[in-house]
C-alpha cells in the first residue's frame, strides 16, 4: 500500500500493519486488509486532535507514552476503530425468546449481560421485554457494557431521535417521553426503564472479569464477528465462567459457535444454553 497523494497524513503499508496489531492487543478486533480505508478515515482525526504530522509520529507516541493522558488517547485509538451498529429490538425473535423464558421462570430474581451495549438501544429493549412481561417493577438487572466510552455516554443520556427504528407507537408512548420545546424531535427512556439498566466500559480481552454474581442470560451479539477464531473461544470460554448452568446466550445472525459445543449448546435460532 503506497501513501496516496491526495491525502492529508502519510499512511503506509506499515503503519497499516502496526494498526492492526495495536487494536489486536488492545481490544481482540482483527482488521482485515480491506479496513484501510476506514483505519485511515477514523485515525486521521486522532492525529489530528492530537497534533501529530504523520500516523508514524502519532502510533510511536501511543505505544511509548504513559501516563493519564496516553490512558485517555488509548481508550480514544480503541473508539475510533469500534463499530457501532444498532437499533430497537434488533433481531426481535430473541426478544420473543427472552420474553418467553421470562414467561416461564417468573418473578424471581434474574441478572441478564448485554456485552455490546452501544448507545443503549439493544440494553433498553431487553429493559423493555422485562417490563412487558414481568412488570417495571420484577427483580431483573441488566448490565450494558461496551469498550466504547462514547457511546456508553450516549447510551447512559438515554435520548433518542422521535424516528428512532423499531418502536411501535405503544412502545413508544408507554416506555419513553417527548421532549418538547427544544427537545422536539427526540425521546427519553422513562426512569423507571433505566433504573433497571448499569451502564459499565468493559474491554473482553481484559484478563480479570469482575462481573459480580454469575449471568442467567446474556447477550453478546455481532461481536464474535470481529474476533479471529482463537480470540473467539477465549471469550466464549470467559463467557461460560461468568454464567450459571442451563443460561442462556444470544449471538448475532452470522456467528455460529457448534466447534464449541463442550460449553454451548445451540438451543434455537443463535441462542445457545450454556453447558
């Protein structure tokens, strides 16, 4: 890969190579050789909020630096090479078997994860399932996590544009207020939803998981996607530590784990029990 002329930072093969060891290490994501573009496009305003001339300059000064400020910039590399796609009720037929097993179980006390929160709308629609069919007030707790700081920010505002995907006018007038005046065009979850949720940054590849009691249910969808195969059963491994017998894990619509079946095993449409 050759620096291409027009651009504003020099972005060579090798500072491609250093980035995608860089956000290996840091965050278990495997950049593949068509990232470049979008590697360069993010990591172009880190230098440039940060003042350096060239990404040669700025990735040296990331890996030797220490201290506060590098900390705040790592966290800020990782952000920036984050994806971030969601919306409400995303893959609704797990919601339809969440809300099932809820059914079932009944009012008793329940810890569900939500590894890949975003900006909150796949943690707030789980709030939602629960209050649908156990009540606001059933014992469920909801940890929303993300390696992303930003949109943990986001998420815990808990304001959305009116237009927001996936809400139903019922949803949308039981569960959420309009804003008015200045706040016209946008809605906030009611109080009594994220009272139910914790909003924590969490980096998978962290090697101690404090997590507090074990998991009944958790969600971690479209984010196996990112991880190369060995990352993947590390994660999954950690997954299993940190949930009770016979719980149950959502992944996303692509990911399918049946080589690790000695600890999951698959129960529906990519819901698994764990072993």
């Amino acid at each position: 890969m050759d620096t291409v002329a027009d651009r504003e930072f020099h972005f060579h093969a090798r500072d491609f190579a250093r980035v995608r060891t860089l956000i290996y290490d840091r965050a278990g994501i495997s950049l593949h050789e068509g990232k470049q573009a979008m590697v360069y496009s993010r990591l172009s305003r880190r230098l440039r909020e940060t003042g350096h001339p060239s990404f040669e300059s700025y990735l040296q000064w990331l890996e030797s630096a220490s201290g506060p400020q590098a900390h705040q910039e790592w966290q800020e590399f990782v952000n920036c090479l984050t994806t971030n796609l969601t919306s409400f009720f995303r893959e609704e037929h797990h919601f339809h078997t969440l809300a099932d097993w809820l059914k079932a179980r009944g009012p008793q006390p329940t810890r569900i994860w939500c590894c890949a929160a975003s900006t909150g709308e796949e943690p707030y629609s789980l709030a939602i399932t629960v209050a649908e069919t156990l009540g606001l007030n059933a014992p469920v707790k909801i940890l929303a996590s993300d390696i992303d700081t930003n949109v943990l920010q986001t998420a815990s505002r808990a304001v959305y544009d009116a237009g927001a995907r996936g809400l139903s006018p019922q949803r949308l007038k039981q569960f959420f207020l309009r804003g008015k005046g200045n706040n016209t065009g946008y809605i906030r979850v009611k109080p009594e939803l994220t009272r139910m949720v914790e909003f924590r940054p969490f980096n998978l590849m962290q090697p101690q998981w404090q997590l507090g009691d074990p998991f009944d249910v958790v969600f971690c969808r479209n984010v196996m996607i990112y991880f190369d195969g060995p990352t993947q059963r590390k994660v999954l491994e950690r997954i299993h530590g940190v949930m009770k017998p016979k719980g149950m894990l959502f992944v996303g619509h692509s990911e399918n784990f049946t080589e690790s079946r000695d600890i999951f095993v698959l129960k529906g449409k990519t819901v698994y029990d764990r072993v």
